[in-house]
C-alpha cells in the first residue's frame, strides 16, 4: 500500500492510495496543511526470504526538500508519525539521492508509539496530536502534565518511556546510514558515554575507533563510502546504475570505467571506484573488517538489518556499529554461492564456503538462511596469509619450542596424529604450522570440503601438494570417503584430512594402519580431551578401538580468552586391554611442560621415532637441538617458512 501526505502536488496524490482509517475531511486537511512542507512518498513493504513477518516503512525522500531526515525535517517526521499511526512498523527506511537512512530498534520504537498516541489521543485532543505528529518530545511533556486520558494514553503507548531516553531528535532518533550501493549501515554518531580508547586506519582507507561503553567495547568502523559528500555519493549511485544497466562493460575495470562514464573534474573519481569495485566485485563492508590485522571473526546474525555485525579484536567479542541490509546480505549469499559452487536455498539452507579477502587470504564463511533461521545470517573466520608455522606459534605463546620440537620430529618421521578441540581452538591453524615440518620431497595429498589448510603457500615454496576437495552433499558426488581411499592411491606421501567428522574416518584409519607408505597422517577433530577424542572416534564414527589404536599422538588445543593454546600431547599406549594415552606434554600453569615421560626414556613413541642407526637418547639429543634452533627462530622473529629453511637442519641437516 502506498501512501502519500503532501497535499501540494494533485498528480503524485492520485497515483499513490490513500492510508485507511483517517478521521474524515477535517482530519485530511488538517494533515495536509500540516505536510505541506514533507514532499515524501511512503509504502509499507515485507521484505521476502525470511520466516517471519517484517513490516518496514519505506520512505522515498528523493524529491523532498527535508531529505526524510527525521532527527532534523520535523515535516519529515510528522509524515512518517502520520503514517504509523494508521499502521504499525518494525523498521523505517528512507531513501534519497543514493543514500539511506534506516531507524529500527529505539527509534523505531519511539516512531511507532507516537503513531500509536497520535492514533489514540487525537480523540480527546486533535491539537496534541497534530503537535505530537511534528514534535513528539514536547507532545509528551504536555500529556504527562495533564491528568486523565491523555497522560494515561502516553504513558500505554510506550512514548512516555521513550522520549526519556534524550532530549534531542539527533539521540532519540539515531539511524544507520549508508549509500544505497553499500548495502550497508553504519551509526555514525557513538553513543553518548563512549570514551575513545583507540584509532587506526586500515588499508582500505576505513577508519576504526575502539570506544569503552556502559554495555561494553564498541568496534566503531567509517568506511570510505560512508564519508561521501552529497554530491560524490549520487555520481557513486549513478556509476551503479549504469553497471546495472549493461550501460558499461569491461569486466574487472568495469567500475572505474563506469564511475568516469558519469563523473565531473570535482570527483573523486579513483575513490569512488575503489568504492564502487569493492561493493560489485568485493565483500562491501566485510573487506574493511577482514582487512584489521586484530580481528579474527566477523559475525553477522539474522536478521542482519536489525543485528549488529560482531568481531573477534584479539580474541574478545564486541558488537560494531555496522549492520548489513537485507539487500546486501542476499547478495552476499549469491556471491558465496556462486564461488564454491554449492546451492544456498531454502531447499539448502546452510552453506561452508570459503573467499577471498583484500590481501589474498582466505576467509572461511559458514551461512544458513530461511526456514533454517529467520533470513540470511553469516559467520567468518579470517585465516591470515596461511603461513602460520612452528616458530610463529612459538612466538605467540601458543607452546613453548620444546613441544614445538616433539611435534616437529614427529610429523617429520612419519607419526599419525589428530590435533583435537573444540571450535575456534586452533586446531586448523596448528595443523597447518605442522605441514612445514615434513621433509621437503614429502609429496602431501590433503582431503578438505572448505579449503583452509596452506596448500598453495607449500606449493608456492616448491612443494609437491595434491588438495582434493569433497563435497558433503548426499547427491553422489566426490566425498570425503572417496577422498582419503583417493589419496591412497595416488602414490606415496603424507596425508592429511582437514577435519574428521564422518564415514571418512574409516579410510583415513586405513591409512593409519598401513602408515600410508611410512608418511605422516594427520587430520583435526572436536574434542576437548584425548579420552573425548576417542570416544568421537570409536562411539560416534565407528572405528574399532584396534584400528584407533593406529593413532600415535592427539594433541589438544583450547582457547582461553583471546588465547589459542596447545594444553597436551599424549601418545596412544596399546596393549591386550585396549588403548590407554599417556601424557608427555601438558600445561601447567601459564605453560605447557614434559611430564618427565620423555626424559625418563618412557616413552614408547620416542622410541619409535628413532631411526634404524639412532638410540632413545640420540632422539632426545635431535629434540634438544630442535628445541634450540625453533627458540631462536621465534626470538629473532625469523617466523615465516622460508626463515625455516634459510637457517638449515638442526637434526643433522635435515633439511
């Protein structure tokens, strides 16, 4: 249903149909007088793809001389208060000259009850409520003094709470903004207790502020596009039109050929076509937050347009004042789904992708959408350049070089291992560190439906890496079952599974078994405990405990804070009973320490790892030089992969 309430213009009021519910002639002219000045056009909309109803007032303000700016045009917002008081809302929208203005939660709030007290106090006193439609604060200062109806009907309606929240439109009627081609909002404005803790700029020219509230830290992010001027913001709305229209081609410079098919000599024009590739052709908003070094996930919950986004900054979560639109999220959804190929639907509503951020990384993207959730919701995790490595770790606090050491013989002489823990624990980034560790003419075949683990960074560094990609849907394609009995035969080498989870952890304990040519196997798996993991394993998954016991070590990783921390290495004992672990290292206070296992000369899988000419000690002596040489790697920041192999071998240069 359209709306219209100017009065002034007789063509626009026959085109558009009239609200129902109006108090009759006199009721109409007062409105309309009251109006004149508000040239908007309104239409309540239910926006598709989600499991509830949602109700928005959408306000086209483009040839309206107040802009639909509702804190400042209080013809404005008598329009939008005249128009809720007919219907109800959950969100206002207004749009004008590319631009877009979006009140919902408090300010949607306080719209719609002083629609409800202009519905309901227009019978006792039409003036407070053609007051009330242009001023709510000063309506509602006037019923509380009063006695009898009207101050009840303030007090029912929810306006008399509301208005107490601020004395000015700027705070009582905070919005999200953005451009239209964004499809994005941000609050421009902090709340007023936010105390500056922090600011940066990020390589996409973002600016972040780290404010200190009374409802905690707020991630404060200004994106290029949301700092436009007027006249640079509508030549960003036309460069988008003509990309929409097929009026300019040109592929990847498609958007700065189609900002300077419309632009002036007074435009920013290289800006705006960074701006403009990185909402068509980009992740939007998303970019700006990938591209902060200290945030680690970004999380947008349905519904998006009323959920702020949330981040991980250095391990603690704390809410933006960014939210995505309807709009921006469906497009998001195409996109993903068009990179991994996968489908994204109702008939398919979740979605385990991975894309590309603006340094080239990768972004891990799990999504679900209606019936599964009420509309488009994301979660990401950035995974850095995907050269984490030992001594990066090291460097980190994630283990100390000794354990550090352990693993690095062992993946290296062909141990089978899981790294266990629970989500977000670090057991992928962990894994991949561990990769570096196996000797460089190790051929190395890993089986991933979402890829995360460092294979084109090994392949980059001239390893020989062979990445089989599954796909989990039951339609008959290539699973990872198929995977891993696929990389066994496809010659010697190391294996490696991304995550165990299902059927595939029978083939890859065929692979255990057989030692897979006498390479390393590893994969992750959840748990938070050796004796969890098994009982994931032999329970959950079906593997016989005597083929569990084909596992040498389950290393365990949690996270404690904003820390990812390894907690233990345990090797699998074997014997007539079943399978026992011990531990050989575990943390201990703020470390992780040998539990004297190792030293003693206990430990069955030291033993093992000794070669055919080497004794139990000549092992201790090789992890003694280990220890030594990844300390000082994580000392001098010598923590990438190729200060590995610049340094050399320190187990009788083995490398």
């Amino acid at each position: 249903m359209s709306l219209d309430f100017t009065g002034v213009v007789a063509a626009a009021s026959a085109a558009l149909s009239t609200v129902t519910g109006a108090a009759g002639p006199d009721a109409d002219r007062r409105r309309d007088a009251a109006h004149a000045s508000c040239r908007c056009r309104h239409a309540f909309e239910t926006p598709t793809g989600r499991s509830t109803d949602r109700t928005e007032l959408v306000v086209d303000a483009a040839d309206c001389p107040g802009g639909g700016d509702l804190a400042r045009a209080p013809a404005c917002r008598a329009a939008v208060v005249g128009a809720l008081a007919d219907r109800d809302a959950d969100v206002v929208r207004v749009r004008a000259d590319g631009f877009e203005r979006t009140y919902d939660d408090d300010a949607a709030g306080v719209l719609l009850a002083a629609g409800r007290f202009v519905e309901r106090v227009a019978f006792h006193d039409e003036s407070l409520a053609d007051r009330a439609r242009r001023d709510p604060v000063a309506a509602v200062r006037r019923a509380t003094g009063r006695a009898g109806p009207v101050a009840r009907i303030a007090a029912e309606t929810g306006l008399a709470a509301g208005v107490e929240r601020a004395d000015d439109y700027e705070t009582l009627l905070r919005s999200y903004v953005g451009p239209s081609v964004a499809r994005s909002r941000v609050a421009r404005r902090p709340p007023a207790d936010a105390v500056l803790l922090d600011r940066r700029e990020l390589d996409t020219g973002a600016t972040v502020r780290l404010y200190d509230t009374g409802a905690g830290q707020l991630y404060h992010l200004t994106p290029v596009a949301h700092e436009l001027d007027a006249a640079a913001t509508a030549t960003l709305s036309a460069a988008h039109e003509c990309l929409a229209r097929g009026v300019v081609r040109g592929g990847e410079r498609a958007p700065g050929r189609a900002v300077r098919h419309v632009a002036d000599e007074d435009d920013p024009v290289e800006a705006l076509s960074a701006v403009l590739d990185r909402h068509t052709r980009g992740n939007g908003v998303l970019d700006d937050l990938f591209a902060d070094p200290r945030v680690t996930d970004v999380v947008a919950s349905a519904p998006v347009e009323s959920t702020p986004v949330r981040v991980a900054l250095d391990g603690e979560r704390v809410r933006t004042n960014v939210r995505l639109t309807p709009d921006g999220a469906a497009a998001l959804a195409s996109r993903f789904r068009h990179a991994s190929g996968r489908g994204f639907s109702r008939a398919s509503p979740a979605l385990d992708a991975a894309v590309d951020a603006p340094d080239g990384s990768r972004v891990r993207v799990a999504g679900v959408t209606a019936p599964a959730s009420d509309g488009i919701g994301f979660a990401f995790r950035a995974h850095g350049d995907g050269a984490w490595t030992l001594p990066g770790l090291v460097a980190a606090g994630t283990l100390p070089a000794e354990t550090a050491a352990f693993l690095s013989l062992a993946v290296e002489r062909g141990a089978t291992g899981l790294v266990a823990g629970t989500r977000g624990a670090g057991k992928t980034t962990l894994l991949s560190a561990l990769l570096w560790e196996l000797p460089a003419t190790t051929r190395l075949v890993t089986v991933e439906d979402t890829p995360e683990l460092p294979a084109e960074a090994l392949r980059d560094a001239g390893r020989d890496v062979q990445a089989l990609h599954t796909d989990l849907a039951d339609d008959g394609s290539f699973s990872p079952t198929d995977a891993v009995r696929t990389a066994l035969r496809l010659g010697d080498g190391a294996l490696v599974v991304g995550e165990v989870r299902g059927e595939e952890a029978s083939a890859l304990y065929e692979a255990m078994r057989v030692g897979a040519h006498g390479h390393a196997v590893l994969g992750t798996i959840h748990g938070d405990s050796p004796a969890a993991v098994q009982e994931r394993v032999v329970s959950d998954l079906g593997v016989p405990e005597s083929s569990f016991a084909a596992t040498d070590l389950v290393v365990t990783c949690a996270r404690d804070g904003g820390d990812r921390r390894v907690e233990t290495v345990a090797e699998v004992r074997r014997s007539d009973d079943g399978v026992r672990f011990e531990s050989l290292y575990e943390r201990d206070g703020d470390d992780v320490c040998e539990t004297g296992v190792v030293a003693r000369g206990d430990s069955s899988l030291v033993a093992a790892l000794a070669r055919h000419d080497e004794s139990y000690a000549d092992v201790l002596d090789a992890l003694d030089r280990r220890t030594a040489t990844l300390a000082h790697l994580a000392e001098t920041d010598q923590t990438r992969p190729d200060d590995r192999s610049n340094v050399g071998g320190d187990d009788g240069g083995r490398r």
